[in-house]
C-alpha cells in the first residue's frame, strides 16, 4: 500500500535549509506517486514475461536461445523474416548470420529474475538450461575463454580476439543463476573465466583491462573502452564479492577496488560529471562520441557509488553520488517527466529514449533516493512513461527506444544481437526492491540455495534478511526453494 506520508515526510527533513524556491519544486515534483512494488511486479508479469515464457524463445535444444525473434516473440524464418528485421537498421542485419553467447547469457539472466521475483521453479528450470548450454557450448575448457559467436555453427572470433566486453557479458547469466543457487560447479567456470580475463587482458602498462589482446588490422589491440573496465563490475564481480567464500571475497574486493580506480583515474571527466566511452583516441574525449551519454555515466557512478558502499569506500561514495546527482539533474526533463539520452556536441540535451539508457537512470535514481529521498522526485513520471509507452501492449517486451515531438516509439526491433531481457527485467527488479523500500515495505525474493543458511542478498542492495519459508524445490536436487524478506535496504 502506497504510504505517501512517509516519502514526503523524509522530503521535509531533507529540504530543510534549501532556498524556499528549491523547497516546492522538490516536494512538488515528489508528490507525484511513486509505482508501488505491486505495481513493478505487475509489470514484470504482464508486460514482460510473457515475450519470454514460450517455446520459440526457449530454444533448440532448450536453453540454446535464439539472437533473434520476431517483435511477436515468434522464430524467425529467415527465408522470409519478419518486416521488423528485413527493414531493419544495418548494423542489425549485418548480423544476421552470427548467434551470440553475450545474448544467451541475458536470457539466463531474465530467467534467473523471473524465478527471483515469483519463485516459479520453471523459470529456474529454464535459467539452468541456458546456463548449462554455455558452460558445455560457450566455454573453453582448456583456456577458460567463453565464444563470442558462432557462425555458420563455427566458434568465433580465435582466442585473445575476443572482446573483453563479450566475454564479461559471458559471465552475466551464470553469475545471477550462482547467486540464486549457489552451485558450486557453475562458480568454478565463472572464476575460472575471471582468471581468463584478468590474466590475458590486463595491460600493465596501461593498468586497465584492454578490450582485446590480438593484434589485428584495425589496431583494436590499442582500444582502451571504458565497458572493458565496467562491464566486468555489473555483469559478475559486484554481485558475486560478498557471497563468496571469504578468501575467494577477498581477492575479488581487490578487483572491484582496482577496477574502480582504474574508471575514475582514466575514465572520469570530474568537471563535467561524466564518463568518456574510449580513450586511446584523444579526438573520441568529447560530447557525442562513442559511448559518452547518460547511461554508461549512470552506469558508471551506480557501480562506484555500490563498490563503496561494499568496500566502506566513504569518498568513492561521496564522488559517486555527487556526479550522479549532477547527472540526474542533467537528464530530467521536468516539461515531459522523462529521461534523455546523451548531451549533444553543443551541449544541449538529445530527448530521445533509448531502452537501456532509460534505464540505468531509473537505477540510478531509486538507489539514491534509498538514502536521500528527494532523489525518488522524479520517479513516478520517468516510471509512469515507461508504463505507457516503452511497453509493447500487443506483443510485449519494451521498445528499442521513442523519439520525435510525441516520443513515438521506435518499431524496429525488440531483439537482436545487443537487446535482450538483460536490461528490461533489471529494471524491474531494482524498480521493485526501491519501491518497496521507499514505500516502507518489505520486500520478498526467492532462492534456491543448498540450505536456508546461506547468505542472501538483495540484488547489488543490503539489507536485513529474515527466511519465511523453505520448501523443497523438485528437479533441483539437495536445493531448497527459500522465500526471504528484506527490510532496511540500503
């Protein structure tokens, strides 16, 4: 139930001292109801599940998911495909060919949410699939490297020319289907993969992780991404660090520490509260460049402002929340309630949506308002135009993005070699445990752990833990389905 009390009462205490100006515009834009956890659940449920939970999305053999379906879930018959791929843009169809590991791994990952928020064994069935075909198809057994795509059912790119993005993106699906089950096979091809990672792609001179090691005809080998660093942290090592076995925790925190340094020694742009995409190339530090926009920003402070909450890092919090509260102001749209994508080279805000981008700056936004609600100010509007128009009434699943006067949205392609229900179901599930938190309200998850005595977590969140139920869990011998409440999210 919504408690608007509660909300504006903690927005009194904190606007206390502002300039009276300051004051009504944040308890007036506050006013707006935040969606209730119900209400992201409802979501989850109705506007996005059902793209996910049927046969043509399960694949053959199952957990082998396609790269591509049609925007009616359906497969695609590539002698005549769909009118959404056949017109699509061509950075899409140039891959058409190629099925991507990167992909299945998202839709593990959707799974693993799906089971976490409703508890039904199916969907950990399917996230088991998905999760077993990558660590017996996917991943080298000798080397630990995990494939990028197959072609023509060939295992490409060769080894080390694979980038450390995909193999990141890898890792993704059999993270969260470890922190649900804790099994103790999968976690030995994720670390083993880390190692993979860490110990081929770190550059020393550089001190940071490069985004191949082969040298090739376009000098990628030279490529210095910001996604190499960050991607690493989102994807696996920030929700795997704390449940780990404590030695194994131990060298991960490290990671997270150097991976955090290195972001904002040589990613940060301090002044201008943002996060350059690509530097080995001095003319790309600028506005407009590959990846410079508001959700790698978002991303990237999200992902600091939590490695020093976990680390007990009080100034990497502090640099964090500060330039994501810059961001955040940079973004808003108060005139439409909604997100913008990137700042122009003149400076001014592109008001385009794009899905993901939309998203991370929801997360944002709710993960700060945990501790400063006034943070939470535009949420019911951002969130209420995501309802009404990123969803797909119709065939489900959100939109690519929405644009124009009217922010239409874009009809193209709701899967395809980047878009999965990575980003989509993410959303969902931090919208949820914010908006259940800030409403005063607990809120419940769904496990699958050896034993209730395992150590849970609330996604990238802390909180207070406390087991409601265990039951047995068929088909998942020596786990147990726990259903466990949290309180006092931070």
């Amino acid at each position: 139930m919504f408690k608007p009390f509660l909300l504006l009462s903690a927005l009194a205490l904190v606007t206390m001292g502002l300039p009276a100006q300051a004051q009504s515009l944040t308890v007036s834009t506050a006013a707006t109801e935040l969606p209730t956890g119900a209400r992201w659940l409802r979501h989850f449920n109705e506007d996005l599940l059902p793209f996910w939970n049927l046969p043509d999305a399960w694949g053959q053999p199952e957990g082998n998911f396609p790269t591509f379906r049609g925007n009616d879930g359906r497969a695609v018959d590539w002698a005549k495909p769909p009118e959404e791929l056949a017109d699509g843009p061509g950075w899409i169809k140039a891959e058409f060919g190629r099925d991507y590991v990167r992909m299945k791994s998202r839709q593990t990952y959707f799974y693993c949410v799906a089971y976490h928020l409703t508890g039904d064994p199916r969907m950990l069935e399917l996230a088991r699939a998905g999760a077993t075909f990558i660590r017996t198809k996917g991943i080298d057994p000798s080397t630990g490297s995990a494939v990028s795509y197959w072609e023509k059912g060939l295992p490409k790119p060769e080894l080390l020319a694979r980038s450390s993005q995909d193999l990141a993106y890898a890792e993704l699906g059999l993270a969260m289907y470890y922190y649900l089950t804790r099994d103790e096979t999968v976690l030995r091809d994720i670390q083993k993969l880390k190692q993979h990672i860490f110990s081929q792609y770190w550059n020393p001179a550089w001190k940071g992780l490069r985004w191949v090691v082969k040298e090739n005809a376009d000098h990628e080998e030279q490529r210095q991404e910001l996604v190499a660093q960050l991607d690493q942290v989102n994807a696996y090592l920030l929700l795997l660090t704390p449940i780990l076995p404590p030695r194994a925790r131990k060298a991960w925190t490290v990671d997270l520490q150097l991976l955090a340094e290195v972001m904002v020694k040589d990613y940060h742009e301090a002044d201008r509260h943002l996060f350059w995409g690509t530097i080995h190339d001095a003319k790309q530090k600028r506005l407009g460049a590959r990846h410079v926009d508001f959700g790698h920003t978002a991303k990237a402070y999200w992902m600091l402002e939590r490695i020093g909450l976990l680390t007990k890092d009080q100034a990497l919090v502090d640099l964090a929340t500060t330039g994501a509260a810059a961001v955040l102001k940079q973004a808003y749209l108060p005139d439409s309630g909604t997100w913008g994508s990137r700042l122009r080279p003149d400076g001014s805000v592109d008001s385009g949506k794009e899905w993901w981008i939309y998203a991370e700056l929801d997360q944002l936004s709710a993960t700060l308002a945990l501790r400063d609600p006034a943070k939470a100010a535009p949420l019911g509007r951002t969130a209420d135009f995501w309802f009404r128009r990123m969803v797909d009434p119709v065939g489900h699943e959100v939109w690519g993005g929405a644009g124009g006067p009217d922010f239409e949205p874009y009809q193209g392609p709701k899967i395809h070699q980047w878009k999965s229900g990575y980003h989509s179901a993410e959303h969902a599930l931090v919208g949820y445990l914010t908006a259940q938190a800030l409403h005063g309200e607990p809120a419940t998850l769904y496990f699958a752990p050896p034993s209730a005595k395992a150590l849970l977590r609330p996604y990238f969140f802390e909180g207070k833990a406390t087991v409601l139920s265990t039951a047995p869990l068929p088909g998942f011998p020596g786990h147990v389905k726990v259903q466990a409440s949290f309180t006092d999210l931070k």
